[in-house]
C-alpha cells in the first residue's frame, strides 16, 4: 500500500483530460465548474482524500478552454505538477467566498458559456454572480461523453481493479462449504484485497445466500445453499467488479434443478455477450433476456464501469435510456445475467466486458461453480 498520497499516472491524467477539453469544445463550453468527485478527478487527476456520507455541492474543479485547472483543496498533496500552486483555493464554510474565486477566474478568461456537472439551490443564485456575462448550461452531458469511452491506460487501471477483485472473490469462495458465516466470508475477501493495497469495497453486501428458504440463523449457510458473491473493490479510482454464485457443499436434493438453473444462466450469457457488439444500443441486452425467456431483474442488466458509476446504464425500468445508450468500442461494462427458480434460488453472474471494434473482450476470468465439476 502507498505511503503516500499520489496523483493519478501523468498520461492517464492527460489522456483524460483531453477528452474532456474535446468535449467541451463541441458542447461550447468556455469553463466547467465541477462539483462531483469522479469527475474531478477524471479532469484533475488528484485523489479524493476524504469523502464519507453525502456531501452538498461545491466548486471543486474549475476547467477553462485552454486546459488551465484550478482546485478545491486545503494543500498540494497528491495535485500533479502541472496544476500550480497559486491555482489552488481552500475549503471554506462561507459560499461567498468560493464565490469571490470564481469571479477572478471568470474576470480573466470572460467566458460565454459556463457548464457545471451538479448545482445545489444556493448555487443556482450563486453561479451567475461569479459569471454575471456567461450562460449557464448543464455541463454534465459533456462529462459524461468524455468519460463513456476508456482510454487504453483506463482499461488497464480497471483490469487491475478487477483483479483484486478476484483475488479477494477467490479467498472468500476457498471457505465456502456449510456452516460458515456469510461475515466471516465477506471479512476474508476484505482481508484479501487490503493485502493488496485496497481497503474500499465497491459494494456492502458482499456475500448473500438465494436460497429461499427459512433458517435458524440467517448468518450461517447450510448445504446445498446457493451463494451469490458480488465482489467489487474501488482501486486507484476504478471500479473493478465481478459476481459469481456457488453451492454450499453439495446441492443435495435439488441438484438437478441447481443444474438446470445454471444451463439456463449459459444460455441467457450466450445471448448477453452477443448483443455486446460495437454501436449495438443498450435495449439489445434486455431484448436478450426477453429471447432467453427469462424475466429481467429490478438491478441494472449492464452499467457501466469507470471512476464510479458510467453510462450506460441498462435497467428494465429506463427502458427509454437503454434504448438509448450505445455501445461504442472502450466503452468498460459490467453485464449481469440473473435467473431463478422458485426457492432453490437465484444464479448471478456478472462480467465485466470491454467493447472494442471487432466485438466484445470479457476481462473477467473468475471460474463459475459448474464449469469446475463442483
């Protein structure tokens, strides 16, 4: 684990920031005033050194045209070199006073158009006097083009998310058998990725049985349970995630049913990864479950991964956004395939998959439970 607080790599900040400068400039935007974390740092490139519970809006990027940033931050640790120091403002309780920076910095650049990823009620007064001559627009659609297609160090920084996303998949799973406790499993799998330097899980509930049956004790797995793990872990920014689902020792009884359920989940991934394909739309993974006849979960069937939550988001209740989100080669998704039978349970499995120009790469290798002979 670092001792220290570090930006981002140089060229994956700078390749960052470039799509972002790109962005604005077919949206018109002559400054972004950004508030949300992920995109701070997809611009700034600094690591967000505390950020527990919600938080209200506030100034803390400022990006210009000519590719000039200006931070919220009360000191230059872990703000890369070429964001100078007189570029940095501090945290105050007085809004006015983030007010009074903003006018500086719109006095020297006189923008026409200023865009912002977020906007409290108090900004929304506020805002238009730092920029009394711009426009203000939503800048948040400019952010989220930038962000939807990784750069090739991006998908390398979510390859290595996901690795120790598995290898902390790999721990909890090699202490499932009946009788353990669903805690203790999600409390070797956070052993297992803080040894490796990652100490924030991208999920709460690590470890869940979808068996639907009763039970004494709702902690304990018991034989012939099936055991959904939905391991993620946030490493240097990214999300890395992958889900499995396992039987407790042997599936008893319904072992033919465990059987079928998890022949139903390859047949439904067959059409999932399918429809994965360059400039494909979103609806095509929901068409998928409909020509796999299975019913589409409440969770999203696809979103995407990246510095917290991309687009797109494909969800059986944003039929209209699915229809309308594509899948443009680097674009990083997370696509979960879910089927259930009545109380045997629920098998889940989530891939994360890269499009690229010739079709879909799946960067998960974690094996399911059927394809091992379990």
């Amino acid at each position: 684990m670092a001792t220290e607080v570090l930006p981002d790599e140089r060229v994956l900040r700078f390749a960052r920031r470039e799509r972002a400068l790109e962005a604005m400039a077919e949206h018109d935007l002559d400054v972004l005033v950004l508030g949300r974390p992920a995109n701070v740092r997809y611009v700034a490139g600094v690591p967000l050194l505390w950020n527990a519970g919600a938080r209200p809006f506030g100034p803390g990027c400022v990006l210009l045209r000519s590719g000039e940033i200006h931070l919220l931050t009360t000191w230059d640790e872990g703000v890369p070199e070429e964001i100078p120091h007189e570029n940095l403002y501090g945290i105050t309780w007085n809004p006015m006073n983030l007010v009074s920076v903003l006018e500086k910095i719109g006095a020297a650049c006189r923008p026409r158009r200023v865009g912002t990823d977020a906007l409290s009620p108090l900004f929304a007064k506020l805002l238009p006097m730092a920029f009394p001559s711009a426009e203000l627009v939503d800048g948040e659609p400019a952010l989220r083009q930038a962000r939807l297609r990784k750069t090739d160090d991006e998908v390398a920084a979510i390859r290595v998310a996901i690795g120790v996303a598995e290898a902390g998949l790999a721990a909890a799973v090699a202490a499932l058998k009946p009788g353990a406790s669903r805690r203790d499993l999600t409390g070797l799998f956070m052993e297992a990725i803080a040894v490796r330097g990652v100490t924030t899980p991208a999920t709460q509930d690590v470890v869940r049985t979808t068996t639907r049956r009763s039970r004494t004790d709702g902690d304990r797995i018991e034989a012939g349970d099936l055991v959904a793990f939905d391991a993620g872990v946030v490493a240097g920014g990214y999300n890395g995630e992958v889900a499995r689902t396992y039987v407790a020792g042997d599936a008893n009884g319904d072992g033919v049913r465990v059987a079928g359920l998890y022949k139903r989940w390859d047949e439904l991934w067959v059409r999932l990864i399918d429809a994965c394909q360059p400039g494909a739309r979103g609806g095509a993974l929901l068409a998928a479950y409909e020509t796999a006849g299975e019913e589409l979960p409440a969770e999203p069937v696809a979103r995407g991964l990246g510095l917290g939550l991309d687009e797109p988001v494909v969800l059986r209740d944003l039929p209209a956004t699915a229809a309308a989100g594509r899948l443009d080669p680097g674009t990083v998704v997370l696509v979960t395939g879910r089927v259930a039978d009545g109380d045997v349970g629920e098998v889940i499995g989530s891939e994360a998959v890269l499009i690229t120009s010739t079709g879909p790469q799946v960067l998960t290798t974690s094996p399911f439970w059927h394809r091992r002979g379990g």
